[in-house]
C-alpha cells in the first residue's frame, strides 16, 4: 500500500466518521419564514433530523425539554426575537453547550450583530447562505458538539466516581451533594463568576477523588495513622489532580483538587503554599472540607454540631489556615440554614 492509498483510507474514514455524526445529529431550526423552511428542507435532505418550530418561546421550551446538536434560530422569529432565545439559551446550565446558529439578514444593523455575538451565538448566518457552506457550517457545529458531549461525559463519570468515594469512605449520604452546594453558595455570596461558581460545584464533588488510591484498612482506619498511612492520605491530592489533568472540561477543577488541603500559613500540603498563593476556589472548597469532617460521622472523631464546627473554624482562621472574609461568609450561609 502507498502513500496514496493511505491518503484515502483516511480520507474515508473521515467521510464515514461525519456521515455517522451527521446521521444521528438534530437540529432545531426555528423560524416562520420561507428561508427557515428552506433551510429545513436542505437539511432533512442532508441527512439530519430537523425540528421546525415557529415561535422564540417554543424553540427555548423545545431546547430544555429535548435538547439538539445545533440551534438555527432566526433573528425575527415571533414571540421572543432570536438574540433573546440565544441568551436565555446559554444562560441556563441545561442549553448553553448547544451550538446557536442566528439568522440575520445582510441588511441587519451592526448593532443587532454586536447583540447577537454579545449573547452568545456561536454563528451568525445570513438565511441566503449557500447550501453547501450552510452544510459545512452546520457539520461543524455538530461536531464540537460532540466533542463538548465527550467531555460531559467523562466528567459525569468523575463526579459518579466521587459519589462512591463517598459511600466507600463512610461519609454520610449526600456529603458531596453538600460539599457541592455549600461551596458554590460561598462563591455566590462572595459574587464570584458564573463559570467560577460552577467549577467549585464540581470541585465539591471531587475534591477527594484521589482517595480512589488509598486503600480502604487506611481510610477507615479507628486509630492514629502511621507516617506512611498520612503520606498516603496526603498524596490523594497529587494524584487526584493526575486523574483529571486531561480531561478540558475539569481544567478549572485541577486547582481545587490539588490545593483544597493548603493552609495561607503554609503548613497545608502538597506544596505549602502561602497565603494568596492558594487558590481562592481552593481556599472556599478547603474551608467547607473541614465544616463536613466535623460535622459528619468519621471512625477517628465525635461528630460535632455546625455552631461547634464553626467555633473549631474561628479557632483555625485565628492560626492563619483560612481567611476571615470566607469564613464569615459562610458562616452566614450555615445560619440561613
């Protein structure tokens, strides 16, 4: 086989790959005007399964109830204009990995398509597009999609992986529910950004999946730890960091995994970090990581009551391990409660 044989094996493979991606991919075109059924038409024709609907509110309702590989939405579409479906769209944790194609006239202000771009959509498409480029652009879209799902996937796995960790260790049910829901609570209060407040959520959950490592006679140990049973606790947080490095949805959950268990006097570990040298995510998850070991049942300690853990806390941050601010925060958090 030469070269060129190579080339068009590829070149098929290629070709079958995206006729499979294309084969089972939706698209939600939603608009009333010739050029949307048009659109529709060319599609369907393509190979893709279409979904037509005629109203901004039905295609937000359609997207939440049964999703899509690629949204096609025109800009003057009735009941909620096209720039409006799209930023609702990637508002909302559910939709905001859909790819949103907008349909805007050539003819459209400058100021529309700032809007648009300013919402989100990942393309903005003339409805008299050219079919062939309309199909590429489409087939494209599909394909991140894809990948996004991919990467959705894997880390869905990690969070169930966390869940059994958790289950596994002893902890009470739903201590990463909780872990999860205080930590992206403190990052509201603290009104950090959406995407930072998401990632403590997932941080929460899998803080601890390095812990996969440790055996369980160590973990569930009713007595003191020998040297080598703490560096093997301590090292949960290298090698969970390891587990999820490659992973690009989990990027922004490295930090947390690897620094939850540093100290702003630089005592903690793995790397004695300092101060604002730790990661404020860090910090948050670290700080809500000792509420729970408190409050919940472990073989080595009582548990204790929440207004105790935050006495234990208070004492903590008088020794320089956490900031104040976070901590008040959240103590005001456990109180609403």
């Amino acid at each position: 086989m030469d070269a060129h044989d190579g080339d068009s094996i590829g070149e098929l493979l290629a070709t079958m790959a995206t006729d499979v991606a294309v084969a089972s991919a939706s698209v939600l075109v939603a608009g009333d005007g010739d050029e949307a059924a048009t659109l529709s038409d060319t599609l369907v024709r393509e190979g893709y399964t279409v979904t037509r609907v005629h109203d901004g509110w039905a295609a937000l309702d359609h997207l939440r109830q049964w999703s899509a590989d690629v949204a096609l939405i025109e800009q003057s579409i009735g009941g909620l204009g096209g720039v409006d479906v799209c930023r609702l769209v990637k508002r909302d944790p559910g939709t905001r990995l859909v790819p949103v194609m907008l349909l805007l006239p050539d003819s459209a202000p400058q100021d529309q398509r700032l809007k648009g771009i300013e919402a989100g959509v990942d393309e903005l498409v003339s409805p008299a597009v050219d079919v062939q480029e309309l199909t590429a652009r489409v087939r494209s879209l599909v394909r991140m999609k894809r990948y996004t799902d991919d990467l959705e996937l894997v880390a869905s796995v990690m969070i169930t992986l966390a869940t059994m960790i958790e289950a596994r260790d002893g902890y009470t049910e739903g201590h990463c529910h909780r872990m999860a829901n205080h930590a992206a609570a403190l990052g509201r209060q603290l009104g950090l950004h959406e995407d930072e407040i998401e990632a403590l959520r997932r941080g929460g959950f899998l803080h601890d999946i390095g812990m996969l490592a440790v055996p369980d006679a160590v973990i569930q140990k009713p007595t003191s730890l020998t040297p080598d049973e703490r560096a093997m606790v301590r090292s949960h947080t290298v090698i969970g960091e390891s587990l999820i490095s490659n992973l690009r949805s989990l990027q922004p959950v490295r930090a947390i995994v690897r620094h939850h268990h540093e100290r702003r006097d630089g005592s903690g570990y793995p790397d004695g970090l300092r101060r604002d040298e730790i990661p404020v995510a860090a910090q948050i998850v670290g700080l809500i990581d000792v509420f729970e070991a408190l409050t919940s049942p472990r073989p080595y300690q009582k548990i204790r009551s929440s207004e105790e853990a935050l006495v234990v806390l208070r004492g903590q941050v008088a020794q320089g391990w956490h900031r104040r601010d976070l901590l008040d925060a959240f103590t005001d958090i456990v109180h609403a409660e």
